[in-house]
C-alpha cells in the first residue's frame, strides 16, 4: 500500500506593513537642509591635490611597468623610477609637515581629514614600495621613517576617538 506524503498545513509568507509615514515632516526637512548647510562649511581637504597627483603617478609607474622590466624598456623603466622618487618626496613631505603640525599644536589636532589623508598616504606607500622593488630600487629611510611615523600618529588618532581605549586591545 502506497502512502502520499501530502504537508497538513502551509505557512504563507507576508511582508511588514509599510510604516513610515505618508509625507515628510517640516522638521525633518528643516533638520536636513541645517545638516547640508553644515556640511557645505566643511572646508575641502587641502590634501586633495597631493593625493590626486600621487595617485596619477602610481597610475603611470603601473603603466610604464605593464610592458616589462628589461633593456628594452629601458626609457619606460627610467620614467617609472622619477615618478617613484616623486611619490616617495610627496609622502614624506606631507608626512613632516602634518607631523609639524599636530608636534605644534594640542593633542586634538588630529581630525578625521588628517585620519583619512593619512590612510591614503600609508596605501599609496605599499604600492610605491611593490613598485620601487620591481625596479630593482631601494625605498629611501626618509621615506619608511616618514610613513612608519604616519601608522604612529594613525594608532595614536584610533586610540583618541571615543571607544578607542579598546583599540590596544
């Protein structure tokens, strides 16, 4: 004798009702154009131009690299060696001076814009230090000096936001 598994009851599947409300309230449009108009004061990162031009510099030592090390790269190879020698003078100078400045300054100095341009400098410097070994180059102390002193001030601005007691751990 057969038996027909048949299920005995279902469970069918709904959705949450939609509880926002219908229009946006005056305060919340009131709290968002305050918001916007807050954010339009905050002052562009002086730091951009820097980073744009390293950036277009590790973009170009990519290029040049594409075709090969070899002699008969040579010219490509020697352009990709000036432009490491550029971005290497460009991290550590902004590596001085922010350090200059949060030296001068109290111990809120640092801010989320430092934060952030010191994070893209400590990137840029892993790429520029994978190229200059392909190059057969040798990163210049100034340079791992500079940047190991960026990864000191980074903990040290992780370590001073709220919460940041528990960042060692």
């Amino acid at each position: 004798m057969r038996h027909h598994h048949h299920p005995h009851h279902y469970e069918l599947v709904s959705t949450l009702p939609d509880v926002r409300a219908d229009t946006v309230s005056d305060e919340d449009i009131a709290s968002h154009e305050a918001a916007r108009a807050e954010a339009a004061k905050a002052m562009k990162n002086p730091q951009n131009s820097v980073l744009a031009t390293i950036k277009e510099n590790l973009d170009q030592i990519s290029k040049d690299l594409s075709f090969g090390v070899s002699y008969s790269q040579s010219s490509r190879n020697d352009h990709a060696r000036a432009l490491t020698t550029t971005v290497a003078t460009a991290i550590t100078s902004y590596a001085d001076t922010l350090l200059a400045t949060v030296e001068a300054g109290p111990n809120e100095t640092m801010t989320e814009q430092n934060a952030h341009n010191i994070a893209a400098m400590i990137f840029y410097d892993v790429q520029l230090q994978d190229f200059m070994t392909g190059l057969g180059q040798t990163a210049p102390d100034t340079l791992i000096l500079a940047v190991n002193r960026l990864k000191t001030l980074q903990k040290l601005y992780l370590f001073e936001q709220k919460g940041g007691e528990n960042y060692l751990g």
